[in-house]
C-alpha cells in the first residue's frame, strides 16, 4: 500500500504543477524537485510492501507514507491560502527544505535495510506500477459463470413449487463460506418456474449485523411495495402481524440469506410461525445449526465442492473466456497441465476457483502462468481436507488476489470495505469518492477521458479480476454501466482486515457502547490514519464520544469523514445526526472529504453554525448534504479546491429544503472553479428569492443535476463547455423559456459540445409541434429523459415532413428516449401508434388529460424494450387492445382513474413477463370482472391470472387477488 499511496500523493503534485502555476510560482523547482525524489523512492516500496512483517520495515514504510502526505499538504497549504509576500514564500520553501531533508534520510533507511528497486520493464499487471494495463471493457458486461449445480437448482425449485408436498415449507442451503450458497440460492430465486409460481417474492440478507425491525421492514417493503412509507412507521408488532397476514393471503417466497446465528433467527421467527400459511422460506448459512433450529422438518442441502473437472472447467471459464486468442493448441495444453495443479489448492471452491481466474485472466502469456504457478508453490499449502483447512485455503487465495492487485486498485478495493454489509454501493458515488480522495490517478487518463472514466476503469478492472460485485443498468445502446458494487462478505472481510493493517481507514462505531476507539487519552490508532467512518445511532450517545469530537484530539490527522446511518427511511423518520457531531465539524479542519446524508437534527433545518463550520473545511474536494435540511451561507466559496458537490434534496421529502438567503451572492459559487459535479436539490425543495443562482467560473463542470430556469441563470449554459450530464427543468411561468432553450442548444449544439446525457422537464407549456419535433431533432442522441407538462400537438405531425421544411423530418426510430412522461397533454389521436416506434423506451407515463380519446391500441412487435407502463387520469379512454407481441418485456402495469376503460383487454394474457399489476380508482363494474367474490372468479380473471402480484386499491387500502 506504500507503494500506492506515493503514486497517488505524485500524482496529485504533479496535477497541481500544471494546473496551479500562477498559484505555485516560486515554489516550482521546489516541489518537482520533491516529486522526483518520491518517484525514485516509490521504485523500493515494492520490496518494502512485501517484507512488511519485518519491523524495522514497516516503521520506515509508515515513516516514508506520512513523508508522502506531509509533503502534499505544504503544497496544498499554499493553494488554498496563496499570498504573494516574500516572507511567506520563504516561510513555505523552509518547510519543503524539510521535507526533502527527511527524504535523504529515510534513502539512507532504505539502503541500510538493504531493500531493492524494482524494474518497471515488466509487462505484467502487477509488475507496472506506473501506468494501469487494462485488460477489461467496462463497457462490456462480464460474462455470467456458473458450474457444478444446475441439477440442484432444478431440485431444489422442485421441492419449492410442488404443491402436493407440504413436507418441506423450509428449504436450507448450508455450507463454509466460499462454496457458493448465495450464487445457488440467487438461480433459484430468479428461476422463471419461481416467478410464476410465486405471488410475492422477497429477499433480505441477515448477515452478522442485522437488526429486527429493519430485516422485517426490508421483507414487507418487497411483498408490499406500495405502502413502503406505511411500513416505514409501523412498531415491531405491527411489521410481524402484517408479515404473517400477507404469507396467508398470497403465495410468497421469502429469503433470508446468510443468516449466522440461532438468536438472529429468534428475533423474527414471530413472523413466519403460522401454520396456515401457504408460503415457503429459504435461508443460506454458514452453519447447520440455524437450519435445524428454525425447523427440523425442513429440507437442508449442504452443495458439496466441485471435483477436480468441474474446478477447472470453472477456472477455464473464468480464466480463458470466449473470444481469448491462444496462438496454438500446445499453448492451451500447457496452460490446462498448469491450470489443473494450480486449482487443486483452491479445495474445490467455487470463490477461490473464480478469484484464481481473476488473477490469471489478467495474465495471458504461458511465461506468466508459469510464474503463478511458482507463485503458488509458497504462497498456496496444498489443499486438502475439510472444514478450517478449506477456509484457510480460500483465505490464502483472497490474500493472494489482493497483493496481485496493480497498486492503483489497492485503495479503491480497500475503500470498499467502508460500506455496509451486503450494501449495494452506487457507482457514480464511488467514483467521485475515489477522485475526492486522489485515488485515481491522472496518469492513466487516456486521450479524451475523463477522471470519472477512469475511475469505471477501476471498476471493471476490479470486476474482470471477480474482487467485486456488480449490477449493471441497460443504457439502450451498444454498452452497459456499471451501476452498484457490492463485496461478497468474505471479500468484505478481507478488505476490512487489510485496511487496519495497513492504518488506511478508522472505523468508529457509535452504535457501540464499549468501542475502545473512544478513549481520547489512548493513543491506539495508526500514526497516519488520514480516513475516518462514522457509524451513528442517536441513542448511543456517550461522554466518550462526545469528548472524541469537542476536544482536539488528533482530528487535524484525519482527510476523509464518511458518516453512516444504517436503516431505511422515509421522508419523516430520518435518523437523528448527534448535535456534537455537526457542531464540532470544524475540528477536523484538513478534510478531503466529508458526507452526510439522510440525516436531520432536532429541527426543521440545520443551524447557520454548521453550514458555517462546513465553509471553514477549505481543503474538501468532496462535500455530500444530501436530504439535509440547510441554509447555504457565503462561506461555502471558501471551498477552492471543491470537486464534487451534493445538495440535492428529493422531491418526495416534505421536511427538507436548502434555503437560500436574500442576501445570497448570485455568484456564489464562482470561486469554485474546480468543481466538476454539482447535485441541486428538486425545484420544490428550494427556498430563494427572484434572484437567480449564477453559473460563471464552472468551466470543468461534467456532470449538472436539477438545474431549473426559475433559479438558475440559463445564460450561464453555453459557457459549461466540459459539461457531459445535465438534467434541467424549464417552466413556462417565466419569461426566460425562449432564453432557456436557446442557451441549452448553444450549449448542446456545438460542434465542441461534450453533452452525453440530457433530461429535460417542459413544465406548464403549450408546445407547438414545430418546437417540439425541433427538440426531437436536435436531441435526439443525447435526449434520454423527457417529461413534458402541457398541451401537446398530436404525436404524428411531430414526426412528419411539414410542407415547407423536409430536412426537419424526424424519424421515430433516430430518438434515444428511455424514460418519457406525458401529462396534460390533451391529445385527440391515439399516442401509442407513434410511442412504439421508439425502440429505446424502456418507461412510459401517460398521465392526466394526456389523451382524450375513446380507443387505444399496442400492435404486436410494439414497444420491444418497455418494462414499466402507467396509465394515470384517461377520461375518456373506452378500449383499449394490446396484440400479440406487443410490449414483450413489460413487468410493471399501473392504471389509476381511467374511468370509463370496460374491461382489461384480451392481449393481457400474452403478457407473460409482467409481475406486478396495480388498479387505482377503477369503475366498479371493470374490478368486478377480475375480482373473486364468494370463491367465484370475475369474468375476466383469466386475463391477468399468470401475474403474480396483482393488487386493488379501493380509495382506502389495498386488496390483492390471489
């Protein structure tokens, strides 16, 4: 890790060389000078890293880390608080001499301790430290893996959905960690004989710590998701009658993954003893044990390891995958005899199998394979045995992956060990996170890239190399995203332990009453721990903690403060940040990065003095206030060197706002001029006067969120020249919308213009067919999200040629439209015809007034990509006729106030992907027709029986149809 940290402190040097000149103007010499004594030292740290266990090693190896920072805050110091006197330059050449004097001796150090430089001629991955070698698109999605089970899965889906056998209401999955409980656990889950079979399906994962009330908040919220903010309030006993209600009403599936202990089960078991009940529970666990105590009469099934053929088939996979040019087939030979000596260490475990691969797909000489191999001769005991020999197999594998690491993925796989349990981490966060830090370095930037690329780089290299988890979000185009990363729990583990080995991060858990982290007179914590996360809960509150805060106590060590709250929450149950905590943020006054989210104080906003604390923390790179009530106040321009900034507050929480003074400098973020993401909070949840937010000074910006016209200073738009997101609502209630739409063109339109993503709100406006088919037009590659309020010209003229203009026709099919939302429209004509023909649309909403006519009809081969539908307030809309074919992958059909509507239409039956059906304010006679009355099926029930989870809201509740 020494060696990565050097590399990133370099890095960052080396950037504030060529982008602060003015800033750094006598100092230069000084500081390339220090760069290039860290960039020869950096060339030993290899050799230190690997005899870290020696002490004199590891005091030097901290010593040189600490040097590293040292060296980047003098430089950083004089940024932030520039000044052109002599004396304060001589001041700072002082303390760089000092620095470089140190160096001198910690290079004799390094000699005496006889460690060696290592070459950097070396093609393999973990022989560059320079440069990142990406052997991974992460435009590309990683192929799914799985081997050795498939008949357990058909088994085990069996005894799940056969009716007649009420022998097994619990089916166990049991094993060491490793063997592949969960990956078995997720086939059968997302099994399609499961989903028809099911009316309700849940998972939630229990892990080592689980709490009651949110274990059985997280089950509810998934059977019953429309009443999740009704869940959100409800007391233990509440949660535990309306569980035991639904698994009587409809058939469900609930299940609890990795699940430890005996007690954990205890504390829930209340909800699932009902005899009555025609649902069934799976579970994963470590131990046995747990199994039988929730039922002996249930079904365990405890896989066994894969035999030697199955562990390489799997090795190979991972290892060697489709499309892997080989020169000849001995080449192949040699690497299966290597492949097959080297899995036989992994015991049969399908995660070493696979973290194995992670380390030789990165390799693709037989020369390197070789050298793995040899590797693994000393590094790997000979796996054999059961039991505690397995597991330090795997462990010893899971070591091996992470010191394979090229030194850049070090810190970005340990960084994840700050997260949660089983916590699905978003990707766009954790990227910004990484830069914040420094992370993610400039030097594997590629022509064109951004940071934020790089950093998804990191990511699918991580990914390729199977250390991390990930789910990806479809784009509708030639690539996939990465949208969440999680760790499985052994990974987890392996990161944490890592992580305080090597003094990366602190963790102080407030939850915990005797964490002796608490003692400010122990000095027990690492020298040079920069990184500090808090977990809170406000009724664990002690004078320990509150002394760790208000007194100084080596707060000023610390670059990065992550607060977490665990739980979920609603809109009026966010968790309580202790008082001490935000008051005393000041403190920690050398902060890299600070976040803070979901959290609220005794009152509706938080205190002027906090917001002032937060603009003292002038080194941030990364601030987060997400759905934190605040009043911005002058001092946040202090925050110069501000790369991401998070204020945004959703539009569902009726208790946040940020509220902006009268008083407020329209340019008040000018100063900013590093910022690259800015995140503000939902039109409705700001306070501000007629004074409009300027946007000047933001050159860098890449990514804007909720930029609105009512106030946010649209002239300010063409000069975002670097901008490549931006979602922006215009309303039609000012007289800037010509001006809005204008700006946004001469931002988007340019010929230099790197805009890849735009989401456009039209709010209360009349559109002509001419601007509309022009917005169609002229966004069409980028315009991914659009919700238009206000009467619309019929869709057809949209598209067609108008007589005096035939290059403004626009093509259905050019439009890259995944989300659209239509409302007040007042059509005459029937939309759909034209909707379909937008291949790309994967939600469509049609809502209030939208279309007044009587009939509507989805032809088949319609809509090939629509998963979500919503048909909200059609007055008059009589008929409607889905054919065959049409809307193939729909999951999720809403229809609420559709007054007149006789009946579902036929077409319903060939709907054979849709999973959830919801009916709001329907006419009597139209629910009458599905709903069973006295056991008696309505007429039409037919039509939408295959849908598993089929709900009637009646005005009051809810009522579902089994």
């Amino acid at each position: 890790m020494a060696e990565a940290v050097v590399s990133i402190v370099v890095a960052r040097l080396t950037d504030l060389l060529i982008e602060e000149p003015l800033a750094l103007h006598g100092l230069k010499d000084e500081i390339q000078q220090v760069v290039s004594k860290l960039e020869l030292m950096k060339t030993f740290l290899r050799d230190a890293d690997s005899r870290i266990s020696e002490y004199e090693v590891r005091t030097l190896v901290a010593d040189i880390r600490a040097l590293a920072y040292d060296a980047e805050h003098v430089v950083e110091s004089f940024i932030v608080k520039p000044s052109s006197s002599a004396w304060n330059r001589r001041k700072q050449a002082v303390k760089i001499k000092n620095i470089q004097s140190k160096m001198s001796l910690l290079s004799d150090s390094i000699r005496d301790n006889n460690i060696k430089s290592t070459s950097e001629s070396s093609n393999s991955s973990s022989q560059a430290p320079g440069k990142l070698k990406r052997f991974h698109s992460f435009k590309t999605l990683e192929p799914e893996i799985f081997v050795g089970f498939h008949g357990d899965v058909d088994r085990l889906v069996g005894h799940l959905v056969n009716e007649s056998d009420d022998r097994y209401p619990l089916i166990s999955i049991c094993g060491m960690g490793g063997l592949g409980k969960t990956t078995l656990a997720q086939k059968i889950y997302n099994h399609p004989t499961i989903k028809a079979s099911f009316a309700g399906l849940a998972w939630v994962s229990i892990s080592q710590e689980w709490q009651t009330k949110l274990v059985l908040q997280r089950i509810l919220i998934c059977l019953i998701h429309e009443k999740k903010e009704e869940i959100l309030t409800w007391d233990d006993d509440k949660l535990v009658e309306n569980l035991l209600e639904v698994q009587q009403r409809k058939k469900c599936l609930i299940v609890l993954d990795d699940i430890w202990t005996t007690d954990a089960w205890d504390s829930i078991k209340s909800a699932f003893t009902t005899k009555t009940s025609v649902s069934k529970l799976m579970l994963t666990s470590r131990n046995a044990e747990v199994a039988e105590h929730v039922n002996r009469e249930g079904f365990i099934y405890q896989p066994e390891c894969l035999n030697e053929e199955q562990s390489w088939e799997l090795l190979k996979l991972k290892a060697v995958p489709r499309g892997y040019h080989l020169d000849s087939r001995n080449i192949f030979t040699v690497m299966e005899k290597l492949g097959r000596e080297m899995v036989k260490k992994c015991a049969g475990l399908p995660l070493a199998i696979v973290i194995l691969g992670g380390i030789l797909v990165t390799k693709p000489s037989v020369m390197e394979w070789e050298k793995v191999y040899a590797d693994s001769l000393w590094s790997l005991e000979k796996g054999k045995g059961l039991g505690e020999d397995q597991q330090r197999q795997l462990f010893h594998v899971l070591v091996w992956s992470y010191n394979d690491l090229p030194p850049q993925l070090k810190p970005c796989f340990l960084y994840l060990g700050k997260f949660g349990e089983d916590e699905q981490i978003e990707a766009e966060t954790l990227y910004q996170l990484w830069i914040a830090e420094g992370l993610v370095l400039s030097t594997d930037k590629r022509e064109g890239e951004t940071m934020m690329q790089v950093a998804e780089s990191y990511m699918g290299e991580l990914v390729h190399r199977s250390m991390v988890q990930v789910r990806y979000e479809d784009m509708g185009n030639s690539h996939t995203k990465i949208k969440s990363a999680s760790l499985h729990d052994l990974m987890r583990d392996l990161s944490l332990s890592r992580a305080i080995a090597e003094g990366f991060f602190e963790v102080l858990d407030l939850r915990k009453r005797n964490d002796f982290h608490l003692n400010p007179s122990a000095d027990l914590r690492s020298v040079d721990t920069r990184q500090l996360v808090v977990y809170y809960h406000k009724k664990h509150i002690t004078k320990q903690i509150k002394s760790y805060f208000v007194k100084k106590f080596k707060q000023q060590q610390y670059r990065s403060m992550l607060l977490f709250s665990n739980g979920v929450y609603t809109s009026l149950t966010y968790p309580l940040l202790p008082k001490v905590v935000g008051s005393h943020v000041a403190n920690f006054r050398f902060l890299r990065v600070f976040s803070m989210e979901n959290a609220a104080v005794d009152g509706i906003i938080y205190p002027r003095s906090f917001v002032r604390a937060l603009g003292s923390l002038v080194y941030l790179r990364y601030l987060s206030v997400r759905n934190v009530s605040l009043s911005l106040i002058p001092s946040i321009q202090n925050m110069v060197l501000l790369q991401t900034l998070k204020l945004d507050v959703s539009s569902s929480l009726l208790f946040r706002r940020i509220s902006i003074p009268s008083w407020f400098s329209r340019n008040i973020l000018g100063k900013l001029g590093h910022l690259r993401h800015l995140f503000l909070p939902h039109t409705n949840r700001v306070f501000y006067d007629n004074q409009k937010l300027c946007f000047d000074g933001l050159g860098k910006l890449e990514i804007l969120e909720n930029f609105s016209n009512q106030w946010c200073e649209p002239k300010d738009l063409p000069k975002l020249i670097n901008l490549q997101k931006l979602t922006l609502e215009v309303v039609s209630v000012h007289d800037d919308v010509e001006e809005t739409m204008k700006n946004l063109a001469a931002l988007a339109l340019s010929s230099s213009s790197n805009l890849r993503y735009l989401g456009l709100s039209l709010i209360l406006c009349d559109q002509r067919g001419d601007k509309v088919r022009q917005l169609f037009r002229d966004y069409n590659s980028i315009l991914q999200k659009l919700f238009i309020c206000g009467h619309l010209a019929e869709l057809a003229q949209l598209f067609e040629n108008p007589p005096l203009n035939i290059n403004n026709h626009v093509e259905e099919s050019s439009i890259c439209i995944t989300s659209l939302k239509l409302d007040s429209s007042f059509l005459a004509d029937d939309p759909m015809p034209v909707l379909e023909k937008i291949h790309t649309l994967r939600n469509l909403h049609l809502s209030s007034f939208t279309f007044l006519g009587k009939e509507m009809v989805c032809s088949s081969m319609g809509f090939p990509k629509l998963t979500s539908l919503q048909l909200n307030g059609l007055p008059n809309l009589v008929k409607w006729n889905i054919e065959e074919g049409s809307m193939s992958v729909l999951t999720y059909l809403n229809i609420t106030s559709c007054w007149r509507l006789e009946e579902l239409p036929e077409g319903m039956i060939s709907l054979t992907s849709l999973r959830c059906l919801r009916l709001n304010f329907m006419p009597t006679d139209f629910i009458h027709k599905l709903r069973k009355v006295n056991g008696q099926q309505g007429h039409d029930f037919y039509r939408v029986a295959h849908v598993p989870d089929f709900a009637i809201h009646n005005g009051t509740v809810w009522q579902y149809v089994e």
